[in-house]
C-alpha cells in the first residue's frame, strides 16, 4: 500500500481487524529548531534548512502541493526510518486577501497588518508567534465591512495557480489529502478576525454577530469545498479550531451546541453528500470533554491529542470505540531527561491502541527542540517495529 491507502485503510477499518490495513509510519512534523539541533547531535544533512525559516517555524512531514504557498517539508528525517507522507493540507485561503503592511519598524521589533487585518507585533524577523495587538472586527459596522471579503465570487480567485496543471498531478498521488486548516473552523475563524477576549464576550453580549460570522464563512466554506472537490479527489475535511487549553475548552458546552455544532452538522451533511467519509477536528489542549460534543455532531475523528494536557487515550478508546484517533504520543518522553523506560511505558499505550484500530501513532504535535536525535531513533525504531508486528495480525 502507498501512504495514500494506509491512511484509508486505518480510518475505515473495523475494530482491531488488520487483515486489509496497514497502518502508516508517519510523523505531524518538526520545529525548524529541532532538525537543526539533531544535524548536531547526529542526523546526516540531506538538505539544510532555509535561513529565512526561523527554529520556531514547522518544518511539515508532508508532502508539499504547492511550492511556496505552504510549510518546507521534511527531507532529512523521513528517509533515516522510512516514514511515510503525512495528511497533506491542500492550499487554501481563509482571509479576505488584504495586502499585508508593515506599519512601524525598528531594529527589534516590527509591527504589521497581516492578510486577515490583525495588527501584529513581532521580533524583527518573525521568529515566534506573534502578538496579536488589534483586531478588525469589534461590532456589526465592522464586520459588515468586512464579511465582503468573503463573497462567493471571490472563490475561484482562490484557487492555486495552474489550477489544471495541478489537478492533474494529483489524480494518481500515492500520499492523503486533508481540505482544511488553520482559521478554517467556526470557532477558529471568528476569534482569529475578533481576537479570543472580544469573540468571547460577544457570545454573550451580541451573540447574533456571532451566528452571523459563523454562517457566512460556512456558506463560504462550503461554496470553496465545493469548488475544489470537483476536481480534486480529497481524503478528507478538517475542522481547524483549536479551541482548548491545559484546563479544557474554551468556550461552554451550550456555546459549543448553540455556535458550533449547527455548523459542524451542516459541514459533515455536506461531506457525505460529497463523497468524503472523514471529517477530523483538529484541536490542542485538553479535548476529552469536547469529544462527545463533537461526535454528536456526526464528525468521524480528531487530532493530535497533547498528553501534557491529560488527555487519555486509553480511556477515549474506551469511550468512544470507533472514533478515529491520530497522534498522542507524548513528546515529553524524548526530552534529554527521559531514557529508553519511559520510551517503552509511553509506546506500549500505542500497541494498545493499534490493537484497538482506528489509530494512527505519532508525536502529539510538533517533535519539539527539548527531544534528542538519540531518544527519537529509539522512539521511531520501536513505534516502527510495533506497527510492523500489528500490521501482520
């Protein structure tokens, strides 16, 4: 099987029935820092990694659709274990396409309007996440405004360039697609245009804007998804929300079902109607409060499950036996600290899982600077060895 068919074959299988499955050797991806501190500590340079990419950056371990208009991909650590591609993000974008302007500037620091309107405030090259000092939308005045940026219309503007060209180079890929990402989500999308305080205090105070905001960019959404799956042979949709800390969600169960979850049904109508089976939520933080909300939404799956948060595997298994499960190896066991003992206690949850079915292992997020090349080849030799022993049950 290409990476393609395994990533199918593990979302459709029944449980623990490996007989037409095999699960894929992949990885979510890596800070930009940590390949550089592993070329130290022992991993052969096939290529360096562009100066221009800061160690705060992700380095994808996907494969690229497009050349510059996503994330370097990986080319060093891949082939050292013989990993697969992971769930690609086919190019999309979710902002009104304003010009990005650089408002002020010193030898330190630059401030910056980016292509959704929000005022930044960065380190003079953008090496960290920025901080977020104002945002376009306050008020139905300035929303009004701005939702024109989301016009129908302006979907087919939106496609990636030699659109043709690359539908075609896509019909026979032996690596998954996912359609959607970052912002793409109905809780992402309005705290990215509004900021987190000001989006939550008009779940309250105006809760009509945000009905609004949240059905005009599913309308958006939905008219963008319909375009591209016409031509293109997508694995599956992802809700992008990222909508939980180490304390839980963000925002109430009531919220989640009056805001969310209409949407989320109406999405996942949409995708079955469209042929596409796997609707994945993508959230960091603690989830396992979220995940009944979500399954009674319709929506098939999540990832990547962030340990250090609480989240147990094991027991959402338990709970929910056919939700599809990506991820959740906790990082921490990598760092410089830690040992081949907490490696195999941290890997046999994994083989517990795999036998269970529905689940793809890898590290629960990015693999962070604090992991070191040496505890990451045994981590990777043994998950390997795992999966080749359950991929012959």
């Amino acid at each position: 099987m290409n990476a393609r068919e395994k990533f199918l074959s593990v979302m459709r299988m029944d449980d623990g029935d490996y007989s037409q499955v095999t699960v894929p050797k992949v990885e979510f991806g890596y800070w930009a820092g940590t390949i550089r501190r592993w070329f130290t500590q022992g991993l052969e340079k096939k290529k360096d990694i562009q100066a221009s990419i800061a160690d705060g950056i992700a380095v994808m371990a996907n494969k690229n659709i497009v050349a510059g208009m996503e994330k370097a991909g990986d080319v060093n650590v891949a082939p050292v274990f013989g990993l697969d591609p992971y769930l690609t993000k086919f190019p999309v974008d979710y902002s009104p396409r304003y010009q990005e302007e650089v408002i002020k500037k010193t030898d330190t620091h630059v401030w910056y309007k980016d292509s959704y309107g929000v005022l930044n405030k960065n380190d003079v090259n953008r090496t960290s996440l920025p901080m977020e000092i104002s945002h376009p939308v306050s008020d139905w005045e300035s929303w009004e405004t701005y939702k024109q940026g989301y016009a129908l219309s302006t979907v087919e503007d939106r496609l990636p360039p030699h659109w043709e060209k690359l539908v075609t180079g896509l019909k026979d890929r032996d690596f998954p697609i996912r359609l959607g990402g970052t912002n793409g989500g109905f809780l992402g999308f309005p705290r990215q245009i509004m900021g987190i305080t000001t989006y939550m205090m008009k779940l309250y105070d105006t809760p009509d804007l945000i009905h609004d905001i949240c059905e005009t960019f599913l309308q958006f959404l939905l008219a963008y998804y319909e375009r591209i799956i016409k031509d293109v042979d997508i694995d599956c949709v992802l809700i992008w929300e990222d909508m939980a800390g180490k304390g839980g969600s963000l925002i109430s169960p009531d919220h989640f079902r009056e805001f969310l979850a209409p949407r989320y049904k109406k999405m996942v109508s949409f995708c079955r109607d469209m042929g596409v089976d796997i609707i994945l939520t993508d959230s960091d933080g603690y989830v396992e409060d979220l995940i009944p909300l979500i399954v009674e939404t319709g929506v098939t799956g999540m990832y990547p499950f962030e340990r250090a948060a609480g989240n147990d595997l094991v027991r959402i298994r338990e709970t929910f036996p056919h939700f599809q499960i990506m991820g959740g190896i906790d990082k921490r066991v990598l760092f410089s600290d830690s040992g081949k003992q907490r490696i195999d206690q941290e890997l046999a949850i994994a083989e517990e899982m795999l036998k269970k079915g529905r689940y793809i292992p890898h590290i629960d997020h990015f693999v962070s600077q604090d992991c070191t090349w040496e505890n990451f080849i045994y981590y990777r030799n043994r998950l390997n060895e795992i999966i080749d022993s359950i991929s012959r049950t």
